[in-house]
C-alpha cells in the first residue's frame, strides 16, 4: 500500500518494528485528549465518530473539554499499509463510548472485525428517553439492546475488558421533571430491565464492571455484583454523594 498519505511526521514509521510503530501511533490524534492532555474517550453516536463533549463525564473523570474525533488523520492512515496498526492502536487505547441506538453501536462494533478483540475500554450509554423505554410493551430496543449485549459477550475479550453501563445522562432531566427515588419506581425497574442480559459475564471471565445510574444510586452495586458475582467490589468509582455534588454544582453553575 502507498505511503504518500502519511503526514510527514510519521513517514518514517512504517520502516519501524509492529511495537514501535504502535507506540509512535499513540502519541497522535488517534488519542483524543482533553485540554490537560488527559485521554478523553472516542465518542460514537449512533454508529458514528462524535465530538466527546456530547456525553457529560465531567461526573466520573473530571471536566471533558473533548477534541474533534481523529478522522481526517484515521483516513490517512487507512490509506497506507499502517492500517492495521492505526486500527489497533484506535481501539486498544482509546475508552470506546458507544451511545444512542443500540443497533448502530452494534454495526459499528462488527464493522471492525476481528481487531473488535482489542478493545479494552468500552462504555455503553442510554440517556432517559432509552431507559423509559424498557417500561413499554413491545418495544425494540430491548431486543436490540440484547443483541448488542450478546455481541459484546461473544466477540470482544472479555479478560481484558472493563465494562461500564452508564445512564447518568438523565440526572439533570430527573431533577427538571423533579423524578425522585420517591415517584421514579419506574427507572428503578428499567434499571433492573437493562442489567439482566448482563448477568453472568463476570463468571464468563469480564475483568471488570461499572455502572452508573442517575437515580437509586445504592442499586449500582447490587447490579455489579449481578453481573460479576457476590464477591465483586468495583474500584476507582465516585462515590455517588460526591457525584450529585458535582451535579448540583454544574446545574447551579
């Protein structure tokens, strides 16, 4: 393949061994990161690269101030016999955010194919209007969302994988249409609703597991240990009080 693409700064990775060239890769665009230089996540919105600002992490790793996703320099790389490298390194050190319809994420996730395995990082993301969703009858997002869920436990490398569940998109709605944990028995059932698919992967070999709810925040760890077993304690979370500070804070603000 033709390496005329290749910005100039990398034209002299090619001739280097598969490692160092993965490393120099990682050192671009291909890592969008935030105005502290800290990694921000590759946002993909119903199937899509997305600017990482759509998905509020402000709650779980600080203030995102995200770049534009690395299109124009993933193209380029496409192009050359670096393909295989960049796509790695896209997958492999990036956190994976997956949000809106469950059956693009899907595509998206079959679209990469085998390197699919390299994935590490991956958030699944529902914002209010999905998880109310899991409370009609016949809806197909379930089904979808199934389909998405099985995909994950079959395909991607479950002893490398951190897995995070996170509908923390509904806290300032919640607090607009003033939905407590007194008259929101509603979202607590949907919770339950999206975790039962789940169930199981942590026995089936997922290295780990996190979930964030925007309400009945106690449940979270009664889904990890659902989903990872009884003895399972996820690490490196906020603690849920802190989180509805930093809430109220952004909210006020």
């Amino acid at each position: 393949m033709s390496t005329s693409s290749l910005p100039p700064s990398l034209s002299t990775v090619p001739s280097l061994p598969p490692e160092l060239r993965q490393q120099v890769l990682a050192g671009t665009a291909l890592i969008p990161r935030d105005a502290r230089g800290a990694p921000s996540g590759l946002h993909v919105v119903d199937g899509a690269l997305s600017k990482g600002e759509l998905h509020d992490y402000s709650l779980h790793t600080g203030d995102c101030d995200c770049p534009e996703p690395p299109t124009a320099l993933l193209q380029s790389l496409l192009e050359t016999h670096l393909s295989a490298d960049a796509r790695t390194v896209l997958l492999s050190q990036n956190r994976i955010v997956l949000s809106g319809s469950p059956a693009a994420s899907l595509a998206w996730l079959r679209a990469q194919g085998p390197l699919v395995r390299e994935i590490r990082d991956l958030d699944l993301c529902l914002d209010p209007d999905q998880v109310e969703s899991w409370t009609e009858v016949g809806n197909t997002l379930t089904g979808e969302w199934a389909a998405l869920v099985a995909f994950i436990r079959e395909e991607l490398n479950l002893g490398n994988l951190t897995l995070t569940l996170d509908a923390r998109l509904g806290c300032g709605i919640y607090q607009e249409q003033q939905v407590t944990e007194a008259n929101g028995q509603y979202v607590l059932d949907a919770y339950r609703k999206i975790v039962e698919p789940l169930k199981g992967l942590g026995a089936e070999g997922l290295k780990a597991f996190h979930v964030f709810w925007a309400l009945y925040h106690e449940n979270e760890t009664v889904a990890e240990k659902q989903v990872m077993g009884e003895g399972y304690l996820a690490k490196g979370k906020m603690e849920s009080g802190k989180r509805e500070s930093v809430l109220s804070a952004s909210v006020s603000g």
